[in-house]
C-alpha cells in the first residue's frame, strides 16, 4: 500500500513565523500535491510538483512556497503565517500522467496560527 | 477548464437505507472519475474510479457509481447504508493531458439509527 506521510498531526504557530509542512511518501511517486482544506471550501490546490525541483502554482499558492529536493520529499513553507493561513492541510501522491491516476493522501494536518 | 459539482452539501439517510451521492462535472471529452471518502480527521480514502469501459463501477465498502455521459454526471450509491459511512465524500476529475484532479466541494453523509 502507499504511504504518505505528514511530519505532523497538529501543530500550532504565531503570526510572522515561518512554518515547514513536511509530506513524505513511499511509492516513487512522480507527483506529489498540497491541498488546503477548509469547511464547505472542499481541496483546493496550492501548489504541486511533477518531478524533482520542478512545481507549479494551484489555485491558491499566495503567501505559500514548496520544496522538492528529492523525490520522495515535498515541503510547504508559509513565509510568514497569518492568521487566515489556519486550516487543515493535506498532502498527495501519485504516479503517471497525474490525470489518470488516483491520488494517495496522508492523514493531514490541522494548522493553527495564532 | 473542467469543474466538479456536488450539488448537496449535506445529506442525513437512515441506518439500512439506500444512499445516492451526485456529482456533475463539465469538460467537453470522457473524463477520468473518482470518489473518495474522507472519516473525521483523516486524509481521502479511493473508493472507486472510471476510466473507461462499462459505466457502472464497483468499488470498497460496497460502493458503486455510474457514468452518465449524456447527462455528464458520476453519482455514487450504496444500497444499504451503515453507520461507519459517515464521513465526507468527495468527486474528482482528471484531464486527458493534464497532470491534476479537480475536486468537489464535497458531501457530508450524516446516519441516523
């Protein structure tokens, strides 16, 4: 089975400050995602990447950068979180095109910025 | 640019009862579909996709769906609900050459005893 994994389940941070979301996964997975979750605002894109150092902008990538260094590795950084950046986050994987591929999500993790 | 609409934000079936989830998407050719269900606090589970081939899908936990293509549509059923189904439930399309799904807003399945 694949596994994604977020470095944390909840985490709680102040205004200003930079925060590192970590998503690893453990299917050499070409693609890897990051969501954001927000009640009746279902997923909406962030940013995602298709290979190594590469990414693109989602639907909503203002205020958030990514990392991908390595293959299995992708990072979400909040330059300097604000309070509307509290939200659920999820992270994905998946191989091929992307488009006909299902995608592998981790449990998340809910983001608290006072 | 195709989009995914799940007209009913929340839905409240009976324990035992028949369930119809709907999903209505638009792009202009045969889509990649997916359902995916998400219990509280944890990430999207696959229930089923389509690719191509026969229209009506089974997948986990009893769950099917059918494709309609003149009514450009994805719902999802289940004959007899139980309580562990709920959770949100989510529709999602892929593009023939684009590298992303898109997702719906979600339905959120509350059962009753």
């Amino acid at each position: 089975d694949v596994k994604v994994t977020q470095s944390s389940r909840y985490l709680v941070k102040r205004t200003g400050e930079k925060v590192f979301l970590e998503c690893v996964q453990d299917m050499d997975h070409e693609n890897m995602f990051w969501y954001r979750q927000d009640p009746g605002l279902g997923l909406r894109l962030i940013y995602f990447s298709y290979d190594v150092k590469m990414k693109e902008k989602g639907d909503i990538p203002e205020g958030y950068s990514v990392s991908r260094e390595k293959k299995e590795r992708f990072s979400l950084i909040l330059e300097s979180a604000s309070t509307n950046q509290t939200s659920m986050y999820l992270c994905a994987s998946s191989g091929g095109d992307g488009y006909n591929q299902p995608q592998h999500f981790g449990d998340g993790t809910r983001l608290s910025i006072l | 640019a195709q989009s995914v609409t799940q007209p009913d934000i929340h839905i409240t079936v009976s324990e035992g009862a028949s369930l119809e989830l709907r999903c209505n998407y638009s792009y202009g050719a045969t889509p990649y579909l997916f359902w995916y269900v998400q219990s509280p606090g944890q990430g999207l589970q696959l229930l089923l996709k389509y690719f191509s081939g026969d229209t009506l899908v089974q997948g986990i936990k009893g769950f099917e769906a059918e494709f309609k293509r003149s009514q450009s549509s994805f719902n999802l059923r289940k004959p007899s609900v139980h309580w562990s189904d709920a959770a949100e439930y989510f529709c999602a399309v892929g593009k023939v050459g684009g590298n992303k799904l898109v997702f719906g807003a979600g339905t959120i399945l509350r059962v009753k005893s």
